[in-house]
C-alpha cells in the first residue's frame, strides 16, 4: 500500500494520530521536500518518529518515483506531503504511476494552506482560483496569473496567491565550471510578492488591481506565531517586518464581501482608518 | 484560552496531535455538531479522547457562546469543529465575540472538504467559489447557487457543492401541538443534488449547465470507504446505491482542464466512453 499522508502546516505535532500511525509501521518513509516546507527540521521530524526519513526531492519524485513504489504491492511505503496530499499536482501524478502497478493508494488528508488560510477571517466560499507567483528575474518574469486574478475580481471574489519557495536550486556559475553547489533556499515574502504584483499591473494596465487595493499577507499559517496584516498592496511591500519569517502567502481581496469578514480582518489593519475609507468606497457589503 | 480545534473529516483518529493534546488538557470540550458531522458517533469520540464531550447545537453557539466561553480569560476551553474550524462563518461569529471578552484564541487546522476534495483527481488551484444545496421543498427552492456556479463555468473552473444536513430538525406538527420531537437526521446525496440542479436549469434556462455536464459525486471523502463516482448530472441522478451512505459532495467541472486531471478521474466514471466523448466535446485540455 502507498500512503499519502499530509503533515498540515507546520510542525510535527501537527500529523493526524492516523498518520503518525501509519508512518511508525510503514516500512519505508520518504518525505516531499520541494512543493513546501514544514517549519521545523528533518531531525525533529526523524526523532518524533522515532526513524530515519529520506527526502525525496523533486528529481526523486519526477524521474524516480518506482524507487519509491517498489515493492509497495505487499509493503507499505508512506510518503509525507506538507500540507494536505493533493495540494500540489505532483502527487496525483505518483498515485497514476501506483494505479499502473496495481499497488493500492490510501491518502490520510490533512490542512492544507488553501483551507488553512480561512484562519485570516475571509470566508473560504468567497475564495476564486488559487494562483502562483513565481521570483521573477531580469528575463523570466511570468504574468499568467495576472489574468486569472483579474477573472476572480470580475466577480467579486478573493485570490490566494501562493509564494515561491526555491529549495535545492543548484549554483549556475558553479555549474558551468562542472561542479554542483547548492543555493541556499530562498522563500518568497509578502512584499515581494506586492512588488511584483504591482509591477505586472503598471505593464498591463487592465485594472486587475491597483496600488489600492486591500489584501492581507500571511505568515506560518497554523504555527504558534502565525501572523496576519492586512493593507493596501502598497502598504504589504514594506510590512515584511511585521510578518516576520517564512512561509508567507498573500489574498488579494474581492470586493464581494461579508460584514463578519469586514470585522475580523479589520483587527489586522496597519492603518485601520486607510482601511475603513477604502473598504467603505471599494469593497460592498452583502 | 479558546481552542478550535479541527477534527479533520472522517473518524476519531482523524484528530492531529496537537488537537488531541489540547482536548485532554481542556478544562471543557464542546462538539459543534450541526455544520458538519463526523462518520464516528460522540460517544466513540468520549472514549477515545477518555472524557466528556458537551455538544453544542446551532442555538447554543448563535445564542447562547458566552457559556461556552464563561472563564476562558484563565482556563482553556476546546472548540471541536468537524473539518477545519473556519469551514463555516459560525466559528468566525465566535472568534469575533472571545476577541470582545478578551479571551485569545488559537486554532488547530485540519482537513476540510474544500482542500479534502482534491482526492477525487480534480486540481484545487482549478476549483472557483464553493456553494451550497440545500433541501428543496414545495415553497422553498433558493437558487442563489445557479448564480455562481455560472460565474465558475463561465471562466472554466470546478464547482464544490457542500450538501445540506439537517440534524436536530424539530417536527412541525408535533411543535404546533406544544410539544418539541425532533425529525431523524437527513443527509442530502448527490442523486438528489444533481435532480435539483437540473430542475433548476430547466427554471433558468441560462445555459450554466445541462444533463450531459460533466461531475463527480464524492462520498465519505477521508474515510476508508471514501468513493468517487464521475459521470454526467443525469447519469449522477441515479448513482446513489453506488456511493452508499453520506456523506456526500458534488463537484461540477469546469471546462480548462489539465490532462492529469482527465487521466486521474476517468477510472471513476460511470460510462467510460460516454466521458471520453462528453470531455474531448466540450472540455478542453490545457
């Protein structure tokens, strides 16, 4: 049997007992490491176990995932996910793979960030499309997600928008001379991805959203020192400080909303007056 | 310190760790038991958590939350929600009156439906805003739903129905004779969501769905049992005995779909040629 057992959001307290259970007897435990991250070490992880884990990073589980099946026809092989197990596209891959060899799937579901972000006070049914932001460079600077942010605002509704982590990334420079170094991991915050957002917007010019408009950046979801503040998308670019260290996500906000919404989120405002005026012009209540 | 702490979606073992720490440790436990429910019943919960659970009906969290949160300033009380905590605006409603009490508050995540649904092979970042059905009767049939389901397929994306339950339903003839019965619990399945679906496309005729729309019903999603079953509305119409028992879910597909998703989901369809045909119609692969 695979299991596919999600770890929720952010520490090793935070597997299901179902889970844990499966992962003391599985024979083999291999953990996804690329797609997201918990906020505590391999090491916690290995020692609240009580055995060893591999980590199967992204050419693992891409060009290699029969290592990780073998013999999973009669044993049972767990594989962590952070998160929930069907958060990133990658495991609905492994599970096709499993159905070819006729080795049975068995998921053990858990938080993931796309319900976990419900904890900022925005409903979860007003929520649109899920979209992703990339670390853009000189020459690669993807705007897909522009227009799928824009369909969301159309109709009212919230973006999720999930930051880039880069875990692994090897060195070009060292590269080219023959040699693999590791870049050290790189997770994208709440201001960049503000910047960006409002960069893409002064290129297109369609209106998705503006300088104006409010979201709320996240941090550590689900952790003891999760973290909310909510402002203006020129306000986020420089409320790094107050978020503090990774995993951020960000909701830019619908202008469709709830009283309750309005009454919760406003608690995380930088500045609450800012916010009043322009939820006041902007954003109708229901 | 008030604890919501999320009970993931199928049985006692569903708890995480860390949930489980904080229901022994509380000074009160409550199970809000109208929005959702678990497939395992209280008393499976009281034995397996080795205390007593107070259940908390719709009236007492509407009405009646400050005895839930009487001294929560200086002993911890725990908040167990079927899914994740902030699944329905209830939890907000009471977060919002702690936060007046000066109470804090800190939350255990867990599975929701709305992540949770991703087993069934369909992309989360695809899905738009997520809806309800509830019970049509002869003079009640709200068709908010129509409305943005419309708004989702009109740009592509999957629509999650949440299904209603009635539990705690008190008999009205019983009522008007001055005594308080109240109806066995009623679960609505996917044949009955799809039959009122379709009624209500015929009402509107706007086109945001038809017969031959591609779905899947899900049943019992996170527990063993967890079944898929994918077909067109009609075809789900009468797929009942083929679920079995609730609970149930309904996700309409929307037409910008990913090759994965196809490959994933065909091996639940109902009429395997029929869904090649219908999807390679009207459903393209981005």
């Amino acid at each position: 049997m695979l299991y596919l057992v999600g770890l929720g959001l952010s520490d090793e307290t935070d597997i299901t007992v179902k889970g844990l259970e499966v992962v003391k007897k599985a024979s083999r435990v291999y953990l996804e490491a690329y797609t997201s991250i918990l906020l505590v070490d391999q090491a916690v992880l290995e020692k609240y176990y009580g055995r060893s884990v591999t980590i199967a990073d992204r050419e693992m589980v891409e060009s290699n995932s029969d290592e990780i099946l073998r013999d999973a026809q009669t044993e049972d092989v767990a594989f962590l996910v952070v998160g929930d197990p069907f958060g990133a596209t990658t495991h609905t891959d492994i599970v096709l793979r499993a159905r070819e060899l006729k080795i049975p799937v068995r998921t053990v579901p858990n938080a993931s960030i796309m319900s976990g972000i419900g904890a900022c006070g925005l409903q979860l049914y007003n929520f649109g499309q899920t979209v992703s932001m990339v670390f853009f460079t000189d020459s690669w600077r993807p705007a897909s997600f522009y227009d799928r942010v824009k369909e969301n605002r159309a109709i009212g509704l919230h973006t999720l928008v999930l930051l880039d982590i880069k875990v692994k990334e090897p060195n070009l420079e060292s590269m080219a001379r023959g040699r693999i170094v590791y870049e050290p991991p790189r997770y994208m915050s709440v201001g960049t991805c503000a910047r960006q957002m409002l960069e893409v917007e002064e290129d297109r010019k369609e209106g998705a959203y503006g300088p104006d408009s409010l979201a709320i950046g996240a941090a550590r979801v689900g952790g003891k020192e999760e973290t909310f503040v909510a402002g203006t998308l020129k306000e986020l670019c420089d409320a790094d400080d107050k978020l503090g260290p990774p995993l951020h996500s960000l909701v830019l906000l619908g202008n469709r909303t709830h009283e309750l919404e309005h009454d919760f989120v406003r608690e995380f405002a930088i500045d609450k007056d800012n916010w009043d005026r322009i939820w006041k012009e902007q954003y109708h209540t229901q």
